[in-house]
C-alpha cells in the first residue's frame, strides 16, 4: 500500500493537480490519499500544524504540493520526516530542495 500526503494551501486549482496525480498514481498501485491542510499564519506555524496532522496518519512515502505558498512547508516537512517532496510547478525555492518538480512547459 502507497500512502500519498497533499499538502494544500485551500486553492482549489493546487488541490485539483495535486490530487489527480495522486489518483493516477492510484490507478496503477493501492494506495491511500491523505490531505493535509496548512493553517493561515507564518510558514513556521504552517509547517508545525502539517507536521502534527502527519504524526497521526501513516508513514508517507510521497508529499505532493502545488502553490507557492507550500513551497517552505513541503521542503520543511521532507526534512522533518525523511519523506520524498514532489512539487507541481515551477518551484520558488531552488530545484535541489525537492526530489522532484513537475514543470509544465
């Protein structure tokens, strides 16, 4: 079983991406989808409040994220757990923060 977390900001396009690429991925293998919303404040409350949401769900082994607004949190997230960080757009944070970005050209 793969299990995903989205990492989302609360915009409905970033959602959409993120999730239909969780969905391919669940097309092909079993997998579980977690959703973990980011609180409004500081990238730092962000990351701690995403942080606590992923203590109570399983090990992932994927983040997944779009928007410029969980850039921080996501390479944050992928330090604090040792979790492969994909990112959906043309990142603001350099490439080599991320395991992969997904860039449309």
């Amino acid at each position: 079983m793969i299990h995903l977390g989205i990492i989302s900001d609360g915009k409905i396009g970033h959602l959409n991406q993120t999730r239909g690429l969780a969905e391919a991925v669940a097309r092909i293998s079993p997998t579980t989808i977690h959703q973990i919303d980011l609180i409004d404040g500081s990238s730092w409350k962000k990351t701690m409040s995403a942080q606590q949401t992923l203590r109570s769900l399983p090990q992932m082994h994927f983040l997944f994220a779009a928007g410029h607004r969980t850039h921080l949190p996501l390479v944050a997230l992928r330090q604090l757990t040792d979790t492969p960080a994909i990112v959906l757009m043309k990142p603001s944070l350099p490439y080599c923060l991320f395991d992969m970005a997904i860039v449309p050209e």
